[in-house]
C-alpha cells in the first residue's frame, strides 16, 4: 500500500507504521502485569482488554474499502497495455533467490524477536528479578523499538543499498542478547534498550526490503505476502524452540546461544538483501518469450 499511496516518501510512511506498533507493544507490555494483579489474576480481563484496540484497527481499515481493484490514477496502466500483458503479480516471486534473502532476513529477525518477547521476563526473572521488574525491561525493549522505527526506514530509502544500516543493527542484537544473559543485572536496562534499539532496526530494514525490492506495487505485495508467510511460520519455531532448550539443559546458556548463531546466519542474509537489486517486472517481451530475467535461483547477481 505505501508503495502505492506514498512511493516518493515511502521509508516515512513504513516509520509511521512501525511506530504505532511499537507504541501498542510498549502499552502492553506496561499495563498487562498491573491489571492482571489488581483484578485479582483475571486472565480474560487482562487479555480481553486488548480486544478493543484489535476493533478499533477494523473501523479505521473500513475506509481503504472503497479502493478495492482500482489502484491510483498514477501508477494505473492503461486498458491497452493491461490486455496485452498479465498483472505484475502473476510473476512467481519464489523462483528468484532475492525472494528467498528478504524471506530469510523477515524469518530470522522475527524469530529473535519473538523469543525475546518471550522468554525475555522470565530469564531476568531466574537471574532475581521480580515479575513486575521484567515487565517493565520488556516495555523498555519497546522504547528501543520505538527509537528506530521511524528512523530506520528513512534512512534506508535514501540510499540504493543498505549495507550500513544491516551490520549494526545485528551486532546491536546479538550484544544486547548477550548482555541481557551474561552481564550484571544491574546492566540490564542498558543491554535490552540496546537489544529494542537493534530489533526495532532489524524490522524497519525487513519491512522496507518487501518495498524496495519490487519494482511495483502489484510485486511489492506479492513480495510482503510470500515474505511475511513463510517468514511468520519460520519465525513461530524460535519462542518454542528456546523454551525446549531451557528444559532439556536447565540453563540459558545453550538457547540464547541458539540465538546468537541464528543472529549471525540474520546478518548474512541481510547483507545479500540490502544490495541495491529490484525483481524483474513482467513485460510483454518477457510474456511472449523473450529473455529469461536475472537473479533466479542459481543466477548469478
């Protein structure tokens, strides 16, 4: 949709998104804890009350209605030229190993951050902290979310490639995982500011490379769906996978070192995704039999 709607501003657009999530992570986070104790552990009004924003995202999305198969005036095509060429959907985006960088960069980077999101509280819990103390570390790891969600995608839109953003926000990760563990609890706040800050990073770039990397709006949803699906589903393993790790060693040593390494092979991927490359668009030469486009699967560039 920003690619649509906002192309010319579009890392501005992807910040404002990414800071409304970090905003609605950042007040959950605050709040679940202090109301599930003041009414007395009630679950469903602890969870229940996050029903309401969950509606209210539904009526503000109803307007968007109204722009269902009919895309803006400026990047229509006309009638002739649609008829002699599909939609710039149909390519199958899978063949293309850009496909599979900016897949593997969304995966990874969510896995990291929803084992954290996870499991974050209960391992400072472990090292003595209380339940409320680790609920409000986790709001603080929204605060860093929050700090790079604007800017990130911004300064990755002026720029054809994004290298530089890449290499700092996964050595950011993997030492705020590894504070967060291994250094003195007292360091804590400093460390998972550190971690949100990076994370926050790392989703701004994910976000950004499904955008970037399709050369129209039609591909640069394709790319969003296939990235975010498979990327989700990959993604859903690391809070389990941890949690299993913990309980067959009794410690956090081997799980957050799961992490680190998985944060490692995030950095290789990104570096390959943050290269200035866009998907090829059909064309009619394409459809008709012309020249097979680069950076398929076992092409090189």
């Amino acid at each position: 949709m920003v690619k649509r709607r906002w192309p010319e501003r579009a890392g501005f657009g992807i910040g404002i998104y990414l800071t409304a999530l970090s905003v609605g992570a950042i007040l959950s986070s605050l709040i679940s804890v202090p109301l599930y104790r003041s009414s007395g552990g009630s679950v469903p009004l602890a969870l229940g009350l996050w029903a309401a924003p969950a509606a209210l995202a539904m009526l503000l999305w109803l307007p968007q209605l109204r722009y269902r198969g009919a895309g803006s005036p400026a990047t229509a095509a006309p009638v002739a030229a649609s008829a002699m060429a599909p939609a710039a959907g149909r390519i199958k985006i899978y063949r293309y190993a850009l496909t599979w960088q900016v897949t593997a960069f969304m995966g990874l980077q969510s896995l990291l951050y929803y084992a954290a999101l996870s499991w974050l509280p209960t391992i400072f819990q472990d090292r003595g902290s209380s339940p409320v103390v680790g609920g409000n570390l986790l709001a603080l790891m929204g605060v860093g979310n929050l700090a790079t969600s604007l800017i990130v995608p911004v300064l990755a839109h002026r720029a054809p490639g994004q290298r530089a953003l890449v290499v700092p926000s996964l050595v950011g990760t993997a030492a705020g995982l590894a504070g967060s563990l291994w250094a003195p609890l007292g360091q804590a706040p400093l460390w998972v500011l550190v971690l949100g800050i990076s994370q926050g990073s790392c989703l701004g770039l994910a976000i950004f490379f499904m955008m970037a990397r399709a050369p129209n709006p039609g591909l640069a949803a394709s790319l969003s769906g296939f990235s975010q699906s498979v990327g989700y589903l990959a993604a859903s393993a690391g809070p389990l996978e941890v949690g299993l790790l913990h309980t067959a060693t009794g410690s956090w040593d081997i799980p957050v070192g799961l992490l680190l390494v998985l944060s490692a092979c995030e950095l290789v991927v990104g570096l390959l995704a943050a290269r200035p490359l866009v998907l090829p668009a059909v064309t009619t030469t394409a459809v008709r039999g012309g020249p097979a486009p680069r950076d398929r699967l076992g092409d090189r560039g």
